[in-house]
C-alpha cells in the first residue's frame, strides 16, 4: 500500500502547471463544491469492519476475493473505499497486487484530496512513487489556488517516474464552466520537477472563444511561490504624448536577496526607450533602483533618461542607526509631461535628492541630512535651498504628568543654492531652542504652562550678502493651554449614544525680534486651519518667529456610539484673538490681516452618516472682509459589499483654486462596472482631468476599457489623450495598460483587484 503516496505526488505536481500562473485575486462566481463529484460517505466500521488496516489506512467493499496461488492478487468490488487521513480513492473494482505492492483501478476511479478532485478512466499505482493515469479530468480547490476561480482540466495521460518527475501529455487548463469555456491552454507536452521547482511545457497555445491567440512552442516556469527569471505579462496602451506603446518586461531572478527588472517600452511617436529596475532586500534595510533610457527620441529630438534611487533600513544589524536616502536624476525638464501618465507628475516643479542618517538614542533623536534638488522649472522662485549638511538633535521625551518636563533642538544647517542665483544669501544658520512644562491632567480637564527659549544665529557669506553677514536672533514665549471635556448620554435614530463638549482655551506670547534682514531660506507660512490655531509658531522653518500676544478658543463636540465606541459626528469651532498687531510677516501675506483683531474663523465637520455614508467639511471665513477664503466639502459613498462607490468634492482657495471633483465606481451587475472621473477647474473654465471606463468581470476572464483625457499646462490649455485597455484571463494571467496606480489615486477609497 505504500504505493497509494504515489498518486497524491501525481496530482500535487501536475497541477502545479497551473498554479505558476494564478495571480489574480478573485471570488469563485459558483461554489466548487457544484461542480465537483460529491464526497463519499465513509461506511460506519460498527456495522461494516474494514478489509485492511495498515499504515492509518482503510479500505471498504461489497465483496472481496484472495487469489494467493496466482500472485498474491486481492481484487475488491462494488463501492471500493480506499481511505487514509483526509484522502479518498473510490473505484467500482480496484485489484491489490502484494508481491510488487501496486494498485489498479480498472474501471475507472475518483480520487479527494483537501486540494484537488481527480477522476479518470483508469488509475494505476506503483511503488517508489510510480504511476500512471489515463483520460482524467481534476479540479483545483480553494486551498490550491487562493480563490483564482474554479479552475479545472483535463490530461490524456501522466507519468510520474519518480517521487519528484511527472511527465503529462496533452492537458488542458481552464478557469471557465464548462458550459461557457470562453477560453482554454492547452500543451502538448508537460515535465514538472518538484525538486528543482521548475515546469516545462512544450507547444502550449491559447484559444478564446475557439480562436488561437498565443502559441509558443516552449516556456518554463516555477512551480510555487519562488520568483523564476522569464519574461513577464506585456502592456500596451496609446496616448497623444508617446502614440502608441507597448512594453515588453524581463525579470531576472539574481539571488534570494535581490533581483531585477528589464524592459523596453515602444513608443510609435517617439521610439524606443529602455527601463531597469533592480530590488534588494536585507535583513534591515533595502532599496530599489530605476532606470531608463532612450537614444534619441525622435519628438523630442534628442536623447532622454532618468535615474530614481531609493533606500531606507538599519545602518547595522541591531544598531540604533538609521539611513533614508532619496536620489532622482531627469534628462530634462519635460521628462515627466512627455513620458509620464500621471497628472501629479505633470506638475511637479522639482526632484529630490536627499541622504538621510538618524541615530534615535535614550530620549533624544539625531538626524544628519544632506539634500539637493533639481529644479524643472526657470523660475527663481521655485528653485529651493541646498542644506549642506543638516545636523540636528532633538529631545524626545514623554511627557510626565504633574511633573516637570524639559524639550529642546539643536539644529545646524549650511545653505546653498545654484550658481547662477548667486545674488540671494547662503551661509550657516544654527537654531537652539528650548522649554519648560509642568502638565496638570486629568480625566476631564487639563491645563499645561510652558516657558520657552530660542536663540538663532546666521554666519552669512559675504559676496553673497554683504551688508549683514553675522544676525543673532534671541525671542521668549510663554504659554498658558487648558481645556474642559464634558459628556452626555443622549440618542439619535433609536441609537443609544455619548456626546461630548470639548472647549479649549490657548494664550500665547512670543517677543517681538526685527527680523527683516534675515533671508528665507525654508521657511513659509502655516495653512490656518483648526490644529493650526494652537501652533506656537506660525511659520515652518527657523528664518521667522511669529511675534505673538494673542489667545485661541476653541470647541469640538462629538457623537459617540455607546456600543462600541464608534464617532459619528465631530464638529470643531475656533478663532485666535490678537492684542495687537502682528509685526513679522512675509513678503506675500496680505498686509491688511496682521492689523486685525481676530483671525479668520474656522469651522470642521466630518460626520459617519452610515456605514456607507460619511460628509466631511472644512470652512475658514474673514469676518473683517466678510469672505470665505477656504472651503473643501466631501461627500462619499462606498459599500463594499454592493461594489459601489461614489465621492463628490469642492475645493476652493481664495482668488488661486475653484474645483469640482467627481469620482466613481458603480457595480451595475455582477458582471458590469462603470467608473470615471470628473476633475473641473471653475476659476480657468477648463478641465483638469476626465476619464470614463467600463469593466467586465466573470467567473473566469476580465475586461477593462478605460478612455482619459488630462491637462499637463493649465495657462497653455495643452491635454493630453490616453487609453487604458486591460484584458485579464483569471488563473492565467492579463495583458494590457495597467491602470491601478491612476485609479487608486484618482478615485478615493478604491483598491483594484482587477
């Protein structure tokens, strides 16, 4: 009986073939269990004892007859069980040979497993992993493939010559019913190693819908999750920019730790350009390098590349050091509006390069920084400072209630800027900073005083600033924050729920320093929002320290849901109140508000409606001139298990930005999805990007169609035309545009699984 070992490596290896290629991650359109042949019952052995015990294995029959003078042969008839742990045989004759230990079921047989059901016409079973099957057919469980789709086949034949190599001719693989087989592979000829891990097939075609689609007349391909050098699925695509592209992408698998990627994507308008990508991964850190390439791009009319680095982890195994490190390189300024597909891309004005060094000590946390960029744009003011080096020491204690509490930062930073903006100021600028706190906290209050210092300092080049080459800047603050958390049982809609009413109280007071000669290196000014209101600076940066004597109230109120604790509804109100006009200011704020009395009033509301309902808002309204300056409302939509989402958005900034912003993607059917979006600038009159698709989705294939149109330059009104086209045979594999990542981020709250 140690033969029957011998089948479970048949099918194990053979379905391997198809596994190799499931990546998909799909719900079976029927239960498998529908398509399948049922289960026997195991007979009761109270009522029927079992033939043959051995090994934890049984055997059940009708009838049974020893034939020991002719072989040793036991031939077992009507409803023949073969059972061992979780797995089935069932034959209606099935003949044990003891003197070569082998099995044969002779008119026909089916076979259970937590994996697979096989049935076929003829089964037999050798020792040392010996066998052979004729005309079967299998089906591949949830267990096996991860939810690609009922997956099922056919084999005219299989070997297995030994425990690792299984030799299969003529098999089929399909994820479609049987009565709708929209398409099938076939392969003439399959050797599956389970040792090496690796799968050769020979004379392997694609039909859909009866028609040929693919042939090769050999591929190899690995047999469980471990990644295998070969050729991966290719993409193609068409836009006004590049015409129309397809990419071919090669993987090599180098080493465990690392491997990498080649491709070369043609482009009809502008040529051929090449693309690597290289991955590492230790035990601490990694990274990934990109890469790409072309000669001479025949639109462009000259050669173009880019490089991106990126890198992150421990400095050593088990040390305290850590690295981030940040590298881009572009040929040119209209890489990204030429050859990119994203509109975020379009737009950006610079890259970064950027070498990070953190040590994070007992308390306290350093960081070593070295960053440059490289400007796409011929703007002076777009082009930002070098930091040449950055050294920077910062406490990070927690904070102790009732006690005494210390925090400060010791921040070095030499800037640069490129040589032909020699004329602004570069040099040295040291920030030291400190503060005193004693918390007072409890469950439904609190009140924190602080007392701060800083100190700054620039060393100034001289040709690049003659007139003040040495500022010191020396400002105090103090603080006084306190707030109040009151609660209520109320209920709303028949729900049992905690409101809440959180009033919140902030003076502050910074002394005033002329600040006028400092240059601006990093330093630019808050968005007032409510968190905002209760900073202690209104700048980012050191170049400016906002002179203040001012208080800030606040309120927030929530809605809790008692049950389990679940917001419904948060509402923030607040507003700083000035004791007298602001001095420090920047070269672009609006004059006119520093002499207010009050800041601007701002207003936030997020709301859960339902499960599938949430509303959000936020308002910043000028009293003094009586305008709503800020303004972004959000409605969305989305119930997971319908498919269905929908997100509605206005977005509004002073006299700079007016947008509706539209979003879907509505399950009509099982079968059928729409998606689009609908991105309107009102302030231009124009469009910023539109993109309607549709997709299909059955049991076992997939399309998605997806038409986009998106503005690259605003002012000169230049867009530009795509098209995503996606076919995906699920189980196999897909061809087409990809287009998750432009979904992903266009449509808030969706994840492609497509």
């Amino acid at each position: 009986m140690r033969c029957f070992k011998t089948l479970k490596n048949i099918i194990y290896i053979s379905v391997l073939l198809i596994s190799q290629l499931a990546f998909a991650d799909e719900q079976y359109c029927a239960p498998i269990e529908d398509i399948t042949p049922p289960i026997p019952e195991i007979p009761d052995l109270e009522l029927q004892l079992p033939i043959l015990k051995q090994n934890q294995m049984r055997l059940f029959a009708d009838t049974a007859f020893v034939q020991q003078q002719e072989g040793n042969l036991s031939t077992f008839a009507g409803n023949v069980l073969l059972k061992r742990d979780t797995q089935i045989l069932s034959s209606e004759v099935m003949v044990y040979d003891n003197k070569d230990d082998s099995i044969d079921a002779l008119t026909g047989f089916t076979y259970w497993d937590d994996n697979y059901v096989v049935q076929g016409e003829r089964l037999k079973l050798l020792p040392n992993y010996q066998g052979e099957i004729n005309n079967a057919n299998y089906w591949l469980l949830h267990k096996f493939t991860q939810n690609i789709g009922n997956v099922r086949g056919e084999a005219e034949k299989v070997l297995q010559k030994n425990q690792n190599e299984i030799e299969l001719f003529n098999t089929t693989y399909t994820t479609c019913d049987k009565k709708n087989e929209y398409w099938k592979l076939t392969a003439k000829e399959t050797v599956l190693d389970k040792e090496k891990s690796v799968g050769v097939s020979r004379h392997v075609r694609i039909d859909f819908l009866d028609i040929p689609v693919f042939y090769t007349p050999y591929i190899s391909y690995p047999l469980n999750d471990a990644r295998k050098t070969g050729f991966l699925t290719p993409s193609f695509g068409t836009s006004d920019s590049v015409g129309y592209e397809y990419t071919i992408p090669y993987y090599l698998n180098l080493n465990p730790s690392y491997d990498a990627t080649v491709g070369l994507r043609v482009m009809s308008k502008r040529g051929m350009l090449w693309d690597g990508e290289f991955r590492y991964l230790r035990e601490n850190s990694g990274g990934k390098l990109n890469a790409s390439y072309m000669s001479n791009d025949k639109d462009y009319g000259d050669k173009r590349a880019s490089v991106s680095f990126a890198h992150n982890g421990k400095l050593f195994t088990d040390s305290r050091w850590y690295t981030d490190i940040n590298y881009n390189y572009l040929s040119d300024d209209e890489y990204f509006e030429d050859l990119g597909y994203d509109l975020q891309l379009t737009s950006i004005t610079h890259v970064e390069r950027r070498g990070d060094l953190y040590y994070f000590g007992n308390g306290w946390t350093g960081l070593g920084r070295i960053q440059a960029y490289q400007t796409l744009t011929e703007l002076q003011s777009d082009r930002p400072y070098y930091r040449a080096p950055q050294l920077l020491l910062k406490t990070n204690l927690p904070e102790r209630n009732k006690q005494f509490n210390i925090e400060g930062h010791f921040d070095f930073n030499r800037f640069e800027r490129d040589a032909d903006l020699a004329s602004n100021p570069t040099g040295n600028r040291i920030d030291l900073y400190t503060a005193l706190s004693h918390p007072f906290r409890n469950p439904g209050s609190f009140i924190v005083p602080r007392l701060g210092m800083r100190y700054t300092r620039y060393d100034l080049d001289e040709d690049s600033n003659p007139l003040d080459d040495q500022i010191n800047r020396f400002t105090w603050n103090a603080s006084l924050d306190s707030g109040l958390i009151f609660d209520r049982d109320t209920s709303l809609f028949n729900t049992d729920l905690l409101q809440t009413l959180e009033p919140r109280l902030l003076y502050r007071y910074v002394s005033y320093e002329d600040q006028d000669n400092i240059p601006l290196f990093d330093t630019v000014r808050y968005d007032l929002t409510y968190s905002q209101l209760f900073r202690e600076n209104s700048f980012s940066g050191a170049d400016r320290v906002q002179d203040m004597n001012q208080v800030t109230l606040g309120v927030t109120t929530r809605l809790l849901e008692k049950e389990n604790g679940k917001e419904r509804l948060r509402a923030s109100l607040g507003q700083i109140y000035y004791f007298k006009d602001r001095r420090v200011a920047l070269a672009s704020d609006d004059f006119t508000d520093i002499t207010n009395d009050s800041s601007s009033l701002i207003g936030e509301i997020s709301s859960q409606v339902s499960d599938s309902w949430k509303l959000s808002t936020t308002m910043r309204w000028n009293p003094h001139s009586d305008k709503n300056e800020y303004a972004v409302v959000r409605a969305r939509y989305h119930d997971e298990n319908k498919k269905r989402i929908l997100n509605l958005a206005y977005r509004l900034r002073d006299d700079q930005l007016e947008q509706t912003d539209v979003s879907f993607h509505w399950a009509l059917n099982r079968n059928w999805r729409i998606l689009g979006r609908w991105n309107q600038s009102i302030l231009h009159s124009t469009e910023l990007e539109t993109f309607v698709g549709v997709e299909y989705d059955s049991c076992c294939w997939a399309m998605r169609v997806v038409a986009r149109r998106y503005l690259t330059d605003v002012n000169n009104s230049d867009f530009v035309n795509g098209i995503f086209v996606q076919f995906h045979l699920k189980g196999l594999g897909g061809v087409g545009k990809k287009a998750d990542i432009l979904l992903e981020q266009s449509i808030p709250g969706y994840y492609d699984n497509f």
